[in-house]
C-alpha cells in the first residue's frame, strides 16, 4: 500500500469564474467578492491525502477492501472488475475555512463557501490528474459515500473510509463529525479507481435542478423560502447566489443583529 500527501496544490481558480458563478451585477458586489477572493487565495492552502488499497473480495453488495467491509450495491458493481482503489479525501484547507469564519455577515460568508468551493475544485482536479498520470491510468473514475441518492454509498462509511486512508485530520486537517459529515465542508472523500468507461455518482442521483451535477450542467436556480418563524430564508450551501429579494432580507437581518451588538 502507498500513503501520498499532497500538500502544494497550485490554486488556479480566477476571481472572474466566482463573479460568474454568484451572478453578480452591481459594481459594489463585485468589487466586494474581488477582494475577499484575492485575501482567500493568498491564505488558502488546499490539499489531499490517499491511499492504494485492493479489493479482498465481492459477496453480493459487500466489497472488502484490505479487510475492511464496505456495503454498497454501487460499490460492488462498479468495483467488480477493480483491483486496485485510491481510498482519499481532498479539501480547500482549514487555513482558508478558518478565515472565513470570522465573517459574520449572511451575504458575505455565502460568498465565501462558493470561493472555497472553487479551491476544492483545484484540490480535486490536482489529485485526480497526478493520479492519472503516476499510474498511466486513461479514465478515472469516482465514488463517494453520501453523494447522489443516499442509498448508493450511505454517508456513515466515512467512519470506516478515514481509517483505510489513516490519519486524515493529522495529514490535511479534516475531520468527521458524529453525523459523519466533514469539516471544512468544502471536503471530498471516495475511491477512485480506473475504469474503461467513467462513472460518476450524479448518473444514479434523482435529485433535480443540482448545482453540482457533471451529467447535467443545465441550472434551474432552485427556490428560496423565507422562515415564518425567523424572518431568515433557508437555503442550501450547496445552492449559488440568491436572489435579490433574498439577498436584501438577509442584509436586513445582518444590520439589524450588528445594531443590537
């Protein structure tokens, strides 16, 4: 087995495809994410850690993979003719989601997710073509617990992934929480693996209108409710930049937490 740390991934995310991705319009917005992104970027350190593994064995949705049993009917038909595996875990970095913390703003500190968004990307896009190109393998495939339909790989096997990686919060500094989801946030775990033909988990996921799905890239922004109990709208972190009305209302409750400080 081999243990690989990647800790100099070059960050490449541009400033201009966040602007894009927030549709912002007003010049204000703009220069506003144009200077967190650049204070982000210089702090940001993204990284990955993973380990080759081989598959033991396949009984039925069990895959052992170096004596530990994973279940999952994905898993078993996409690994059925799959020796080798890369158990990792891939993250914009805890120097950058520390940071981003500190902003208290609604508005702001939604900006900031989709910027650490795009320093993941750089981690994952990093880890899969030095992957690729240190094995010779052509196409690379991925699963990861949790993602598309919740029963493909259930999210509570991050407690038996993070140990078939080893310490992954000592080496890159993500952790899992009780419900097994992973801090920072902006975190990616699986197994990667060569594969003739590429599968990705958004080919089994029902869900509609995904922000992230590779199949589809086609976005219906999703809709955005506001709170009868709170007067705060509810929104995924996952989603991109709210709407206008949204976006006011959320000012509005900022301003009004920062005058009663």
């Amino acid at each position: 087995m081999e243990h690989f740390l990647l800790t100099e991934i070059p960050v490449t995310a541009e400033v201009e495809e966040t602007i894009k991705k927030l549709r912002l319009e007003e010049e204000e917005d703009i220069e506003l994410v144009t200077g967190l992104f650049e204070k982000a970027k210089s702090i940001a350190r993204p990284k990955a850690v993973y380990q080759t593994a081989y598959i033991d064995s396949i009984e039925g949705e069990a895959v052992i993979i170096d004596g530990t049993r994973f279940t999952s009917a994905v898993l078993a038909r996409n690994l059925k003719d799959v020796h080798r595996v890369f158990a990792y875990v891939s993250t914009c970095g805890a120097e950058v989601d520390e940071w981003s913390h500190l902003e208290k703003d609604y508005v702001v500190s939604l900006w900031l997710d989709i910027i650490k968004e795009r320093f993941l990307q750089d981690a994952n896009k990093f880890i899969r073509e030095y992957i690729k190109n240190k094995y010779e393998i052509k196409t690379l495939s991925s699963v990861n617990p949790g993602s598309g339909n919740v029963e493909n790989w259930p999210i509570a096997q991050q407690k038996l992934l993070f140990p078939l990686i080893g310490n992954v919060e000592g080496d890159i500094g993500v952790r899992l929480t009780d419900s097994c989801l992973m801090l920072p946030t902006k975190s990616t775990s699986g197994l990667l693996f060569g594969a003739d033909k590429e599968f990705v988990n958004c080919s089994l996921c029902e869900r509609k209108n995904c922000p992230g799905r590779r199949r589809n890239r086609a976005f219906s922004p999703p809709e955005y409710k506001i709170s009868a109990s709170t007067g705060a709208p509810s929104f995924s972190l996952m989603m991109t930049h709210p709407p206008p009305r949204v976006i006011s209302k959320l000012r509005s409750i900022s301003q009004k937490e920062s005058a009663l400080s």
